[in-house]
C-alpha cells in the first residue's frame, strides 16, 4: 500500500489512501471530486449533472451521469461517471453503453446548465454551439487503481477512458492529499491518428502534423512522459519512436498537442 510523506518544517506525517481504509461512500468520493475538480480540470468549467440521458442500445430506460466537464474554449465537453474501484454492477455498465453514445437535444442540456449554474448564462451561445456541434466524450472516474477491475470495464467498453483520484489522508487530520492519473481529458489543439508499427514504432497518419515535430521530445500517456523522437527511413517513411512505454498495443490512439504545448498519446 503506497503511502504520502508530508513534510512541514520540523514534522512528518504519512497519509495513507482513504481507498484502503474505507471512510467515505461514493456519493463523500463524488463531493470530494466535484470540490477540487476546477483545480483538477483547470481548462474547464465544472457542473453537477444529474441530467437524464438515454440511447437506442437500452431503450425504455434513463440514466443520470454524475458531473460534465465543458472546455473553456468551447470545443470539447465531457461526461463524468464517478464511481468506487470496485468490480462494476450491470446499472454501472448499462451506464457507460448509455453515456458512450446518447440521445439529447442540446437546447435541454444547456438549459439545465443553466437553470443549476445561472452565473453561466453570459455563455449560453457558446454552451450551445460546444453542445450542438461536438459530441460528448466519456470519462469514468474512480477512486483506486485495480487491474482486476479496470479489465472488467474494458472487456465491456475497450476504448473507455478511466481516470484515478486516489485521495489520502492522516486520521484526525482535516486535510487532504490527491494524487490524480490516468486518461486525463486534455484539449487538443491538432492531432493526428497513430498506426501501430511494433512495441516500439508508430506512424502518424496527418503528413500536416508530422513535419511540424522536433527530431526528439516528450510525449504523455496517461499523463506520465516518454522520451520520443522521429526515425526516418531510407524509403522516406517516418516512424514516432518511442522505446520505454506503458501504452497498450491494442487501442486506437492519436498524438496531438495541448493547450499547454504539451505533446500528448490519448484514446481515440
């Protein structure tokens, strides 16, 4: 079990992973999220969303998603399903077949937005627009990391983005510590699709995006970085090495540049 060392001045305190000691329930996990989630999500706005959704996969039946993400800049919105680590129930499945590809009418959604978060309403154009014309991603949030579980939410959705926040803690103390990792919803500003080659090579599809690179880089997946650089061939091939990686060989991938400049491995 991984522990914190916090150090002030003259004291040290460990804190220990609330996951591990079972003091809170989902709904303290969702409230702990949703509180620093403008911290965590600096390049969005953060709403509580208990909106109803539906699809055509589970018909007759509604499901209500616990937080949305909306990009400062309008160009991305993001469906947030909280939950425990934990092996997932069918309603948590049935959520993440929902919320991967539901029905809405945008009009509805931004004027839910609005009627719970009224301080947004100068923004309801662009609300509308971001609503309108881009589709929704997914991210499921949890608050441990588990191999055996994560396995149980990709044999049903292989292409689902996770994230972790574990949250830790010294008893008697009221403060908390968040460590956060894994398929952060960054904002891409270009990008380009990735063809596996091998374990060490890729190709970049987008010629555009391609000779734009520098011969050597970092790039993050899952929000750690790798040293990367560019290997041309002889036949004028160009191929993205990257030797020493977590990244799993049987996902569809795109690399793109962030907001903050940072070059970025993420799910399609």
């Amino acid at each position: 079990m991984a522990q914190i060392l916090i150090t002030h001045s003259s004291t040290k305190d460990l804190y220990s992973p609330i996951a591990s000691i079972k003091q809170y329930n989902e709904p303290d996990f969702e409230d702990k999220l949703f509180r620093y989630a403008s911290a965590i999500f600096e390049n969005y706005y953060v709403f509580k969303f208990k909106f109803e959704l539906n699809c055509d996969s589970i018909p007759g039946r509604k499901f209500e998603p616990d937080l949305l993400l909306v990009s400062k800049t309008f160009k991305k919105w993001v469906i947030l399903e909280v939950e425990l680590c934990k092996s997932p129930t069918q309603h948590t499945l049935d959520q993440i077949t929902c919320f991967s590809n539901p029905k809405f009418k945008p009009t509805d959604i931004v004027d839910y937005i609005i009627r719970k978060n009224p301080e947004i309403e100068s923004k309801k154009i662009d609300l509308l627009d971001c609503i309108s014309n881009f589709n929704p991603d997914l991210l499921v949030v949890l608050d441990d990391y588990s191999d055996s579980v994560f396995r149980k939410f990709y044999d049903h959705k292989k292409q689902l983005k996770i994230c972790v926040l574990e949250v830790y803690r010294k008893i008697g103390y009221i403060y908390d510590g968040f460590r956060f990792g894994g398929d952060y919803p960054y904002e891409l500003t270009n990008s380009s699709k990735l063809e596996y080659i091998d374990h060490q090579h890729y190709r970049i599809l987008k010629k555009d995006f391609l000779k734009d690179l520098p011969d050597t880089f970092d790039v993050k997946f899952d929000m750690e970085p790798f040293p990367a650089s560019l290997v041309k061939m002889t036949n004028r091939t160009t191929y993205l090495k990257i030797p020493d990686h977590n990244i799993p060989a049987d996902i569809y991938l795109q690399i793109g540049i962030s907001l903050s400049g940072e070059y970025i491995i993420q799910k399609l």
